[in-house]
C-alpha cells in the first residue's frame, strides 16, 4: 500500500476518465485495466466516499440552518400553523412551500445570502483539508503503458500505476514497461 493525497487520487481520476472518454477501447487494454483496477478498488472507493461523506454533512447542515430560517419567517394562520403554498416543478411534481410576506422574503434572501458566504468559505477550507488527506492505495503497475503521454501525466500516474523506475521500450506502438503487478501491503 501507498499513500495518496485525494488531490493525487482526483488527479489519477481525471485522467482515467479522459482516458477513456478519448476511445472507449482503451477499458480494453492492459493499461485500461490497470486504471480500472486501482479506480475500482476498495481503498479507492472508500477515499472518495470519506471525501463525499465530509462534503455532504456540510450540505446538510446548511439544508437544516435554512430550513429552520424558513420556518421562523413564514407565514402562520391565527392558529400558529404553518401556511404553505402548492409549487409544480417542471416535470409536474407538486411540493409544498413555505408563504413568506414581502418583507419576510427578503429577510430570508438577504440572511441565506449570508449563510451562502458562510458556508461556501466553509466548504472551502474543507475542501483545502481534505485534499491534503493521505489515502492508502494499493499500486496495479500495468506492464504495457501507451505511448505519448506527457510529462505532467506520467506524473500523476508514478507510483498508482506506473513504477517510478518507468522508462520508454517500444514494442508495437506500445511502450514495454519494468512494472509489475503490485502484490505489496
């Protein structure tokens, strides 16, 4: 196992995906294999749920602080019960809505416009410390890497799936590489 930071592992990610997306035959090559093997591992996927995990409780909270603003400012009938509007989204779904008075709506706007500067700063200074976390992955070094990649993407690759002693040997438009399949904890 190595460790990874999830900016490193975000970074494999992408160009894993473009990758692929540049021709869907690539899945079918032993360097494809070795991208989906480390992409779909067990380390792997549980970096990203941890990191998501992180992401939506913040989402959460913000959903729960709103919610409890809408609630302080809708409107009441002379019972103290909730009044609420019928909305119809797009696709025809009915939902209820809160009823605000004029002035109550544009407390709310302007106090979620506050909310939104808190927790977007918030959500970044997550995101600043979770992508610095280290995530244990476990290594798939394909033993046939494609010719042309660029310096900055064997980069990211070195050491997830390509060894860090990877050098160039041509063998039919491929390149012919020392790695092996990663066995180590």
């Amino acid at each position: 196992m190595t460790a990874f930071t999830y900016e490193q592992l975000i970074n494999f990610e992408n160009f894993a995906v473009s990758y692929f997306n540049k021709d869907v035959k690539n899945q079918d090559t032993k360097f494809g294999y070795a991208l989906l093997k480390v992409l779909k591992s067990p380390e792997y996927t549980s970096a990203k749920r941890d990191f998501q995990n992180g992401n939506k409780e913040i989402g959460d909270e913000v959903k729960l602080v709103v919610e409890e603003l809408e609630i302080d400012l809708c409107q009441v009938d002379k019972d103290g019960s909730i009044i609420y509007d019928n909305t119809t989204d797009k696709d025809g779904k009915v939902h209820k809505a809160y009823r605000f008075t004029k002035d109550a709506m544009k407390k709310r706007n302007r106090e979620i416009s506050k909310l939104k500067n808190i927790y977007e700063k918030k959500l970044f200074d997550y995101y600043d410390i979770a992508m610095k976390k280290e995530y244990e992955i476990r290594p798939y070094f394909a033993t046939l890497v494609p010719n042309g990649l660029t310096e900055s993407e064997l980069e990211v690759l070195k050491g997830i799936v390509i060894n860090s002693e990877f050098s160039y040997a041509s063998e039919n438009g491929l390149s012919v590489v020392s790695n092996t399949v990663s066995m180590e904890d």
